[in-house]
C-alpha cells in the first residue's frame, strides 16, 4: 500500500518544504505528498517542478470546502491560521481522494530512513489514529515544557479512512476552527493541545512507539549518536537511560533561527557537537542548496527574522529577541562553510 502524506506551507518555507520531498524520494518511491500551498507564489514554483510523487494543491481548496477559513484567516497569523488548517487539510485529502489513510506531517521535518517502519507499527496495532508524544524528559525544565505544549506534538499524524477516525478528526478540525493561537492556556495551546482528549475521546488511538519517529530538539538530549549509521544513512542513536539503539526515521527542525544570511542559531538542545552535527549538518546543507537554487530559478530569497504569534508583543520578541536567544555556542553554524 503507498504511504499517503501531506503537508502544508507558503513560500517562505519553500527551502524547508523541498527538502521535506527530496528526503523522502531518497529513503523510499512508495509514497504521495499532497502539498497545500499557501500563497501563489509557492504553488508555481511546485507546479513547475512536476515533483514526481506529490500533488499540488492551493489553499483555495481548503476555502472552497470551508468557508469559515476565509474569516478566521484576517483574525489569525499566518503560522496560527496554518495550525487552524492542519486537521481541515487531512480530512480533505481523506474525502476527496481514493486513499486508505492520510498522515500529516510538518514541512521542517527530514526523513532520514523510510517510514514504512512506522506505518508497520501502525499496521501491528491495528491503529485508526496515531499521535506522536513529544518525549520530554522528566526534568523541571521540561515538565515545564509539557505543561505549555501539551504531551503530543503535531508532527506526524495519521488518520484512516474509517468512522472512528473520520470523527475524531471532525472534532479536532471544530476545535481548531474555534480556537487556535499561540497562547498557552490549560487546555489550549495552537493545535497541538487538543490531541490531548484523543484517548480519552475515541477509540484506535495509538501512541507512535518507534523513538526514531519524533526525534526533535526537545527530546535530543536523552539521546546520543551511537558513531553508526545504516544502510540507508541514518544515524543511529542511543537512548542514555536505557541504552536502547534505533536509527533516526525523521527528525523534526523545529526552533531554527537565522541570525543573518551567514549564521544560523539551530537550538539542539544537546551539548553534543557530534550528535548534532551528523543531525544539522547534512539538513543545513541541503537548505543552503535549496536556496541557491529558488533564487537562480526563481529569484526567491529569504528574510530572517519570523514569528508566529498574533499578538504583537509576543511578535516582536520572536523576531528581534528569541531569534539571538543561544544556549550552546556550538548551536552557532556558520553558513559561508556549508555552501
């Protein structure tokens, strides 16, 4: 059966979303990504491209099936109206093409093996939903996390083509079209905190097991580079509380911040330069090569400062002060030295 994904961005993220689709053409040719593209821009650049395995679609679909977006499109940010989208965009895919399932996930995530692992897991447990927990740790630092994002990440996020999952995912997208901004309430935060209710709302609800799927700054630091990589590549890393090998399937890089167009802050959250460094290093390089590439084909460049928030406060300190925010002096890569 072919893994079915989908996934959603602008032009702004056009590098990241690239990159996104050439990982996955190397590790595996048993897949579709249908691509909702925020902005025309975005969506002649991917049409142009005739990229073998996706399907190009416009956020005016979305519009068309739910006119409310249209509405909560002037009142949102452009990131928070993205969050909003998410469920509306996998239950689309599940109405209106022949697929059997559908499986969001994030534009910034690079797949280092094939998912087909994943997808197995899923298939074992004869799952109707799949939500991907975050793995924090148990330290003050991340209770304090798991208590502001909730403890499931909307990353990779699969959903059937069955009645259980078709309600759950009606319920998520009713929520999100309610509320859906970066502001971290009790029960609130985005999109993400909602998933929360999942077990306790429906049944077929499965927590992805395989640590190799989620691997991401806010859990990196539980883990190490074991020094080996497999066939395919993938580093294979060592959970330190219990010695547990397993290869990367993706990992997600989240919290990247460009400091100018030279030097980029990656925010790992580990102080292993070598785990991050078999992680960053080849996913920096395929960006910088991506943005060669947009501006000589497309004359498309990219600003650095970015934020998600709608309320301005919040909005300012995303762009001119977290963007500097540094922990380990080895997050800093100088970009002249990769392209």
């Amino acid at each position: 059966m072919q893994m079915v994904f989908t996934t959603l961005f602008d032009s702004y993220y056009l590098d990241k979303g690239l990159v996104l689709y050439r990982s996955l053409e190397r590790v595996t040719d048993n897949f579709t990504l249908y691509i909702y593209t925020f902005d025309q821009k975005a969506f002649d650049v991917l049409s142009s491209l005739n990229l073998k395995h996706a399907v190009i679609l416009s956020n005016t679909d979305l519009e068309k099936e739910y006119p409310i977006l249209l509405k909560l499109k002037k009142e949102r940010s452009k990131a928070e109206y993205c969050w909003t989208c998410t469920p509306a965009s996998i239950e689309y895919i599940l109405n209106h093409f022949d697929v059997d399932n559908c499986t969001y996930i994030d534009s910034d995530l690079y797949f280092f093996s094939d998912p087909q692992i994943l997808l197995d897991e899923i298939k074992d447990a004869d799952a109707n939903i799949v939500i991907t927990p975050h793995r924090f740790s148990n330290s003050l630092k991340d209770r304090r996390y798991k208590k502001r994002s909730g403890d499931y990440c909307v990353e990779f996020n699969y959903f059937d083509n069955s009645e259980n999952a078709k309600e759950a995912l009606a319920w998520w997208k009713e929520r999100c079209f309610e509320w859906c901004f970066h502001i971290y309430e009790k029960d609130r935060m985005g999109d993400q905190k909602y998933l929360m209710k999942f077990p306790q709302l429906f049944k077929g609800v499965h927590e992805l097991e395989h640590l190799g799927g989620g691997t991401a700054p806010w859990n990196l630091a539980q883990y190490e580079y074991t020094g080996k990589m497999t066939n395919q590549k993938a580093p294979v890393m060592k959970e330190k509380s219990t010695g547990k090998e397993f290869p990367v399937v993706f990992y997600h890089f989240q919290s990247m911040r460009y400091v100018n167009k030279d030097f980029i802050i990656v925010r790992s959250e580990t102080n292993s330069k070598k785990t991050k460094d078999i992680l960053y290093r080849p996913y920096l390089i395929e960006i910088e090569s991506i943005r060669k590439e947009l501006e000589r084909d497309f004359g498309i460049t990219f600003y650095v400062a970015q934020s998600y928030a709608s309320n301005p406060i919040i909005k300012f300190v995303q762009k001119y002060i977290l963007r500097f925010k540094m922990k380990s002096f080895s997050d800093l890569y100088d970009l002249r030295k990769l392209r």
